[in-house]
C-alpha cells in the first residue's frame, strides 16, 4: 500500500486506519513469503522495532514515533489478539470476536482533538498518552467496527496461500478477496497449475503402462 497523503482527513479515515491495523498486524506477526533470518535476539528486537515504527510513519503518525523493544512484544500481543476478526469465517464470527474484545481491551468511547492539534476524533483509549500496544489495539478494534458495521461482512481476512500469513482489509463490494496480493494470488494459481500438470502426466504415465502390460 502507498503511503498515505498528508491530507489529515484522508489519513485519519476509517479505511486509512484499517489499512494501518492490516499493515501493522503483518509487521508485527506475520511473515509474507519472507522466509526469517537467524540473527541475535538484540539486533532482531531493534529491527522489529524500526520496521514497526517505518510503518506508523507511512500511515501519518507524526514525529517522533519512537519505540522500544518492550513496546514492540506487547503491540505484537495486541496484534495476535487483532487477527482473531480477520480469522473469523463469517461476518457473524467478526463481530463476535471484535464485541470480545470491545468488551475486554478498551475504554469508554471518548472524543479528543489531542490538545486542538487535530480535528476531534473518537478514541476507545484510556487518554491520549497510552501506551503504543493500548492505541493500537484500541483504534484498531473501532476502525474495525465501522467497516463491519457500513458493509455488513467482515472487514478483513487472512491470506488463503499457505506460504503467506498476512492479513487484509476488505473493503466495499465486489467477489470475496481469498489473498493478500496479487503476487500471493499469482503464486497460488501457478502452484495449482503445476500441480494439475503433474497429476494428468501421472495419470499418462500409468494409462501408458497399464496399456503395455
């Protein structure tokens, strides 16, 4: 996804916000068709956490956007806890799971306008210096709400290919969306072929040799 302009309504919007949960679910837990590299636990944690900040960053959050290691493992708790609405199989599912944890992980609803910086926006935190796991978790479960709740069907999925584990927003109508990307629908369509392409040559191969006995 491009980064976003610097337009504060558009940043800000439902979509906007989804499409961050979606990016930040995938930095914090899922691995694409990347395979992960051995490295030391330090130098992974730093990596971690700038990856996840290089992202705040493409979806507008302002400066500075600094995160510590601590930060990260507990934003990762928070995305394992997120992908439980993209694994939902049906929009009933995706509501009970965001209910769940509407009803366990966040405040009251609240508006803010963070001090007359911004437009006022509703927030489902504790107050505007929350922990970075407590917003994202928070802004995440409400953007989530108003997509299932303007298109009645769940507003996300997890990736069908099995060499993938992103996840990924759904978003207005039109045929239900099984991938993350093309390039995960590509590969499942070239592996699918391959795997037909193998199965008629068996299938030659062993008419060819019933025919010779």
């Amino acid at each position: 996804m491009a980064a976003l302009t610097d337009d504060w309504s558009t940043r800000h919007s439902v979509l906007a916000n989804a499409w961050r949960t979606a990016a930040l679910i995938n930095a914090l837990s899922g691995t694409g068709d990347r395979e992960p590299q051995p490295k030391p636990a330090a130098e992974a944690a730093a990596g971690e956490a700038v990856a996840v900040a290089e992202v705040l960053r493409e979806y507008g959050e302002s400066e500075p956007v600094e995160l510590t290691p601590d930060d990260v493992v507990r934003m990762r708790v928070a995305a394992l806890l997120l992908r439980e609405v993209f694994a939902a199989e049906d929009v009933d599912a995706a509501a009970a799971a965001l209910n769940r944890l509407l009803a366990e992980q966040t405040g009251p609803l609240r508006l803010t306008s963070h001090g007359g910086s911004a437009p006022w926006h509703p927030h489902l935190d504790s107050h505007d210096d929350a922990p970075w796991d407590e917003w994202f978790l928070t802004s995440s479960c409400l953007a989530l709400t108003v997509l299932l709740w303007d298109h009645q069907r769940p507003p996300g999925g997890l990736c069908a290919s099995l060499a993938c584990r992103n996840v990924y927003i759904t978003s207005g109508p039109g045929p239900a969306r099984r991938y993350c990307s093309r390039r995960c629908a590509t590969r499942e369509r070239v592996a699918a072929h391959r795997r037909g392409q193998r199965a008629t040559d068996t299938k030659s191969h062993s008419d060819s040799g019933s025919g010779n006995s």
